[in-house]
C-alpha cells in the first residue's frame, strides 16, 4: 500500500478577502476545518500536515485535536512556495504527497482518489476542467487576440507528486523571483510529465467575498443530500 501524505496550505493573510479566509465560518464550522476533513475522512491518507500562519499555529492545533488521522501542524512563510517548502519537509517518510489549498472545502473522496491513482507512470497529477468559457487576450483595454479554448484547463488541487521530487524541485526554486502559480509548474519545468484527470466543478477555490455565496449554496446542496 502506497504511504500518502497531504499538504494543505492555509498560510494566507486574506489580503484580497479582507481577513484570514481560511478561518471564517462555512456552515459554521471553520473553512480550514471543512477542508481538512474531506482527507481526515479518506482512507488513503496517512499524514495531514496544515500550513497556517506562524500566529495561528496554536489555534489550529486545537481545532484540528478531533482529527482521526496522524497531523501536524507547522509554520508557514512569506509566500505560498515558502509554506510549502515548510509542509512538504514534513512529509519525507511519504512516497506520495497531495498538496492541497486550504480554501477549497469541497474535495471528493473521488477526487482524491484519482490523483493518487493517477501519477503511475508519471511524475505528476492535476485535476482540471475544460475551459468554456472564450478566452481573450487584452492589451490594456483592447483585445489582442482571440485564445482558441480547445484543449485549455482550468487546473484544481489537491495535485499529486512523489515526494522526494517535489520536495527536491522546491528546495532549488527556493528564493527564486518567478514564483510558480501552482506547483505542477516545478514538475513541467524538469520536463516532467504531468497527468491531467477529470476536475470537479463543486471543487471551488474561495478567493473573494462572493465565492461564500457559492460556498454557502454547496454546503446547503450537501447537507440535503446527506438527510
């Protein structure tokens, strides 16, 4: 059986959002808390390790002591590279380690299956969907140019690495100006090959204030379906 860690990286200021997203109340239990949840609950998991601002480590101690399955919860950085770079060193003894955003409260145990299975024979897996949506590109106020969507995806955690590569791909990134926009960039850029599985539309990511009101809809959608 393969040993499987996840690294959810909740280490954000809440800049954007206007406070620490990943605490604020989903239903009322703690974003952080939702997500966590959906890996303490997959028998594929091993270690859970949580990246949340030095300030917060206490707290998130306490609110995760419930959990199931083996935690730890560590210190997180400047940026989101740094945080996981800090998470990821905790998970060596794993072959395989997931790395998760703390704000998407919604992973399947589906999906969570699929990127595990998903990296044999690869050094990488990202779940993804289909732009559909046409895409522009704009100089200014201006479109540039049309971007053909065939074959365009809109990519989602949790992504799944074996874990001495990513591990090894962050430490040389490491203080690096080109910060990566997601860490299947560092596979790509060994040249890599990276598997896309299917994504899922309810995996969303809360990054501004009204992505709650969806937040709140699928939260609502779940707990009928649970009666």
């Amino acid at each position: 059986m393969e040993t499987v860690s996840t690294v959810i990286v909740a280490g954000g200021s809440g800049s954007r959002f206007g406070q620490k997203k990943q605490f604020i109340s989903l239903g009322g239990i703690p974003l952080l808390v939702k997500t966590v949840a959906c890996f303490d609950e997959h028998p594929s998991i091993e270690h859970i390790i949580v990246v949340v601002p030095q300030a917060d480590v206490a707290n998130t101690e306490k609110l995760l002591r419930p959990l199931k399955t083996h935690h730890t919860v560590v210190a997180g950085g400047p940026t989101r590279p740094v945080s996981v770079l800090n998470g990821l060193r905790q998970a060596t003894h794993s072959r395989i380690c997931l790395i998760h955003d703390g704000v998407r409260p919604f992973v399947s145990p589906a999906l969570i299956h699929r990127v595990i299975a998903g990296i044999e024979g690869f050094e990488a897996c990202i779940p993804g969907l289909p732009v559909t949506d046409t895409l522009k590109e704009v100089a200014g106020h201006t479109v540039a140019k049309t971007i053909p969507r065939q074959n365009i995806y809109q990519i989602q955690t949790p992504q799944a690495f074996f874990t001495t590569s990513i591990l090894a791909a962050h430490m040389k990134a490491a203080g690096q100006s080109d910060v990566p926009t997601d860490d299947s960039m560092l596979i790509e850029a060994t040249g890599g090959a990276v598997h896309l599985v299917d994504g899922d539309p309810y995996n969303i990511k809360i990054t501004l204030p009204e992505d709650m009101i969806f937040a709140e809809a699928i939260h609502a959608l779940q707990d009928r379906n649970r009666i």
